[in-house]
C-alpha cells in the first residue's frame, strides 16, 4: 500500500526528495497580503499564502488555486520573485522536512480574504510594515521583490 496516497501529510515528514511549493504575493492598492500560518512549519508566522503544487499543475495555476483555497483571493500572477529552501533538521541532523517555495507576484482580482483552517488572520499591510510582524524568514525581501516586479 502506498503510505503517501492513504496519508497525503506522510511525505511530508522526511521525504525522499523536496516537495515543491508555490506561494503569492499579492498586490492591491500598494498593500500586500499576508497571512498568519496555522499549522507548522511556522504556525504564528506572517507569510504569504499558498501550497502544494498537485500533479499536472503549473506554478502559476497552483499559486492561485492555493490562494483562492487558503485565504479566498482571486489574484492573477505576473511573474515569479522568490526562490527559497525551507530545511528543518531534528535533532539528529536529519532532515525531516525540505520544501521549495516558488513566490508570484500577483495582481489581485478579487476578495477581501478571510482566515481558514491554514491561515489564523490575514492581513493587507504595506511592504514595510512586515518589519513590526512576526514572520516566516525573508518575507521582507520576497515583498519588496513582488513589488518591484508588479509596479508599471
């Protein structure tokens, strides 16, 4: 029996490969939305929204379906603005978890946002506003490079 089709979290936890992600940075009106993670890893941390890309999805498909899913925001991605390597070792020095988080840039379309099962709150804040919040390691810079990308 394939443990990963009967528990879609086990391959999460010292996986074989990394697991790829995507996440978006949304732009409306010069603000960006960040959401408070739920679960580990970071529950408590501001981040952007986002997930797991599925079999026979492209990135910018995952991004604005995890987005819509996670915080229901249409958004519509321009570009890509971060690359990261999320690592966590236990105490063995194994590693237990390795996610690749690919960041859009994004346009919103529509939604207020709203908090989920993922996301404790959400938050429409201006780039430098991420310095006062507790948040998942450089957030600040993926902001300011999903700004960058998204202005005219």
């Amino acid at each position: 029996m394939n443990t990963a089709a009967a528990d879609p979290m086990a391959d999460r936890f010292y996986p074989a490969r990394p697991i790829l992600a995507v996440s978006t940075a949304v732009i409306r009106d010069g603000r960006v939305l960040v959401a408070q993670r739920a679960n580990a890893p970071g529950a408590g941390l501001f981040s952007l929204p986002g997930g797991l890309v599925e079999i026979g999805e492209t990135l910018a498909e995952a991004a604005a379906r995890e987005l819509m899913e996670e915080v229901a925001v249409a958004a519509a991605p321009i570009g890509l603005c971060s690359a990261r390597d999320i690592i966590i070792r236990d105490g063995d020095g194994r590693v237990e978890r390795h996610f690749v988080v690919l960041s859009f840039a994004a346009r919103w379309i529509s939604g207020a946002g709203m908090v989920s099962a993922e996301a404790a709150d959400i938050r429409w804040i201006r780039p430098d506003e991420a310095a006062g919040l507790p948040t998942t390691e450089g957030l600040a810079k993926v902001l300011a490079a999903a700004v960058a990308l998204a202005e005219p």
